[in-house]
C-alpha cells in the first residue's frame, strides 16, 4: 500500500501548498480517507448503539422498579 508521499504528477500543485497542506491532501486522498471515514463511521455507529441500548436498558429498569413499588404502594 502506498503511504502518504510524493508522486510525480503531484510535484507541481506541491509548490502551491505548504508541506503541511500537501500531506493532508495526499492522506486524505482517495482510499486513504475511505478507510479512515470508515473507522469514524463504525465507531459512531457503535457509541450509538450503545447509547441506544443504555438508555433502552434505563427505561426498562425505571419501569420494572416504577411497577415494583406501584405494587407494592397497593398492597
């Protein structure tokens, strides 16, 4: 796999932009930022579904605990 670097057809807009510029654009350039977008987008989606679960999780207990005392109010 190609690192980020220098390729030939490069050379001329690399003399427009400063180094630091020149290494963003050629690591996040084409497959580079897919994997990297990728990587985002599988951690996103996990810390959602986390989330997601966590607060279902929540909800149930809250009501299980809220019928628990409701029965026991009644008795």
């Amino acid at each position: 796999q190609e690192q980020c670097g220098l390729s030939t057809d490069e050379d001329d807009r690399h003399h427009q932009l400063s180094l630091f510029q020149f290494m963003i654009f050629n690591c996040f350039n084409g497959e580079n930022f897919n994997a990297i977008l990728d990587v985002i987008e599988k951690w996103i989606i996990r810390y959602f579904l986390a989330l997601v679960w966590y607060l279902l999780v929540g909800i149930i207990e809250e009501a299980i605990t809220m019928s628990i005392e409701n029965l026991y109010k009644f008795k």
